[in-house]
C-alpha cells in the first residue's frame, strides 16, 4: 500500500503529459514513446537475463572453483549495477536478489 502514495494521480498525469508535449511537441511524442518502450523492453531483458545466470549459477555452483564463483557473481553484479569490492559472496547473492525482487515490483 505503501507505493500507491508515491503514484501519480489523475491531475499529476495530466501535468506530466502536458510538460511532455511542451518539451518534444506533438510531432515528437511518438518517437519519444518508441524509445522510451525500447528503453524498458531492454532494461527488463537484461534484467531477465541476470536473473537466468544468477539461477544458473546457483544450479551449478558446487562444479566451480571459488575464484569462478566469486568471477560469476562479479560479472552478474556488475551488469545489474551493483558494486562487489569488499563484500562477500553471499553479501553480493543478497544483493543481487534484492535487486531482481525491486525491479520486478
């Protein structure tokens, strides 16, 4: 419930819709609404994607060595944009699902 108070309502909407059409003009919006879904449509495959490894890894984790676990978990991390110096594996497993369950929300 907490994330509804933080939503735009129907007058917000209409301001950020009428600010849009200010900035790009009408003759623009479409293109602007075309990136911007191609924009998101990335943002999830790649968040998809991590998540695939991630499961992945997870599977397989008792056939790699540590320094392939900890390689594994870095290259995840870091194409969610998460830092991975000085923390522990499962401190970066943590944060990489908390990662994946926000986005998803």
């Amino acid at each position: 419930m907490l994330k509804m108070q933080f939503l735009p309502g129907g007058q917000e909407w209409l301001v950020i819709i009428l600010l849009v059409l200010l900035l790009f003009g009408a003759s623009k919006l479409p293109e602007v609404a075309r990136n911007l879904g191609k924009s998101v449509a990335e943002f999830k495959k790649a968040q998809r994607e991590a998540e695939l490894e991630l499961r992945e890894f997870e599977r397989n984790i008792a056939k790699y060595s540590q320094s392939e676990k900890r390689k594994k978990l870095e290259e995840i991390a870091m194409s969610l944009g998460i830092e991975t110096s000085g923390k522990s594996d499962d401190e970066i497993i943590e944060e990489i699902k908390k990662k994946i369950e926000k986005e998803k929300a």
